[in-house]
C-alpha cells in the first residue's frame, strides 16, 4: 500500500518590525506552518505578492497607515487571510481593519500556543475577533443597509457608513470635535477618525473642503 501523500503545509508572512517578534511567531508556528518574514510594510507587500502566503500575521502598527497596508496587500493578494496583531485593542480599530479587508485582529499578547489554531480558523474562512467586539461585528453587518451615498461631479457616487453621515450633519451644523463625539457618545479621536475618513473618500484633506463640497455640490441620496 502507497504512503499518503503528506499534507501541504501553510505558508504564513510574518511581518513585525521587531525581531523577537517575528521569531517568537515563527517559533509558535513551525513546523506546522511555513514561515516567511518580512520587517516593514514595503518588504512584507513585496513578499505578499511575490510569494502569496496562505495568511499574512501583520504585527506593524495598524493606524492608518497600517491599515492601507491591509488594503494593498488584498487588492493585490486578494486570495491571502491578512490578521492584524496589535498591542492594544480598540473597536473603532477593529472596525477599520474588518473594512479595510482584515480576516482578523488580535492583541500581539495572545498566547502563542493559540496561533496554530488561528491560522488553521484563517485557511477555513473564520475570522479570528476578540469575543468583546462581535457584537459590534453583528451591529456594523446589519447597519450595512443603512448607508447612504453622496453623488458628487467629476468624482461619481461615494458612499459613508452611518456613523460617518452623523458626525458629517454635525459638522455641517458647525459643530466642533467635542460637540459631535457628546452628541454621538463616543471619544474625540473616534470622531476624528470618521471625519478624516470621510475626507478621505471625498478626496479633500479638511473638514473646510468636506463642508464646502457637500453644501455646494453634493446630492444627497436616501439609505440604501
């Protein structure tokens, strides 16, 4: 009787700017796992693309520019789990990197013991989120069909989720960072997060630009 063939291992990037880091992940993952490193964005997109890992574990800071990391990497690997390792959690974070295209977000504390099986959760299409934010998870799935869109010339349809389309009407009323994060209930760099957000999407770079956009070219549509 012919030995089964052996099974195909997985090919994990492991992308940390700190060596420990990166070997410590190594260390959990082998030899159950091919490990590949890389040590900043740039090298790790050129890995991705080069190598096409099966997961990507991100251990770099996932602010925004982190986060257009997420989006190069599955814009151009899009076959790839990406899962981001953070020092400290946050939900609006989280929230970011789901949307940027992100399998996962963990706390870089996690016991190395557990990676194996996160990895193995990743090849099976299951998210690997903090138990904490599933129900924010749950709450941004069934708003998605509350999002409105803005129809702007020369630059098409655009489209802000919920929580950006408040903090903009209370921009548009004149409202400051503090104002609009009481009214919401939720902390100032979480509004600044929205609005630089939406500054985004528009194409602009301050919340003058946003206001005069909107108010002067923008056609508003109805939730979707």
């Amino acid at each position: 009787m012919s030995a089964a063939a052996p099974t195909r291992r997985a090919h994990v990037l492991i992308a940390a700017e700190r060596l420990p880091t990166r070997v410590g992940l190594r260390l959990a993952l082998e030899p159950e796992a091919r490990c590949t490193e890389a040590a900043d964005a740039e090298s790790a997109v050129d890995a991705a693309v080069r190598d096409r890992p099966d997961v990507c574990l991100l251990g770099l800071d996932p602010s925004p520019n982190g986060l257009k990391l997420v989006n190069e990497i599955m814009s151009r690997v899009p076959s790839t789990a990406v899962i981001l390792l953070t020092n400290k959690l946050d939900e609006e974070e989280f929230m970011a990197a789901v949307r940027a295209g992100a399998s996962g977000y963990l706390t870089s504390s996690l016991d190395p013991a557990r990676l194996p099986h996160v990895v193995r959760g990743a090849l099976r299409g299951e998210p690997a989120v903090p138990r904490r934010f599933v129900s924010r998870l749950l709450e941004e799935l069934r708003t998605r069909e509350h999002r409105r869109s803005v129809v702007l010339e020369g630059k098409g349809r655009v489209t802000l989720t919920t929580r950006e389309w408040e903090a903009v009407e209370l921009l548009l009323r004149g409202a400051t960072t503090s104002e609009i994060a009481a009214e919401l209930g939720v902390a100032p760099v979480t509004v600044r997060r929205h609005l630089g957000s939406v500054e985004g999407k528009l194409g602009v770079t301050t919340r003058a630009e946003v206001v005069a956009l909107l108010t002067a070219d923008a056609d508003t549509d109805a939730p979707a």
